[in-house]
C-alpha cells in the first residue's frame, strides 16, 4: 500500500525549476518592496509572510531538484 501511494505522490510531483525561478525572483522582489518602506497594517504583514515563504519555499524546490 505504501508503495502504491509513494508512486502516485511521485507522479503527482512534478515541479518546473524555471517556474520555481520566477517564483523566487518575484517573490524577492515583492521582499524587497516590502522591507523598502516597513508597516505595521495586518496587509502588510500577510504580505511579509507570503512573500518570505514563498521564498523560501522556491528556494527549498530549486535545492532538491539540483539534488536529483
């Protein structure tokens, strides 16, 4: 059974490193407006946080698919 769900999670999983890319450049840049000119509005902490993880995320993807 866990053989059968590892290989359609595997097939299911199927990230595009340029996509990741443009991911993290944007997302560096939406950053890098953010912490530019700093708030205290709850938007503009949601869009920190989206923005850092995001980030990090695409980062994390770019990393394991180098790996592969």
């Amino acid at each position: 059974m866990s053989r059968t769900v590892r290989k359609v999670l595997a097939e299911a999983y199927d990230p595009d490193p340029q996509a990741m890319v443009i991911v993290a450049m944007g997302s560096s840049f939406l950053l890098f407006s953010l912490l530019s000119n700093p708030s205290s509005n709850p938007s503009y902490l949601f869009g920190l946080v989206v923005a850092v993880l995001s980030l990090v995320v695409s980062v994390v993807v770019l990393a394991v698919e180098t790996r592969r």
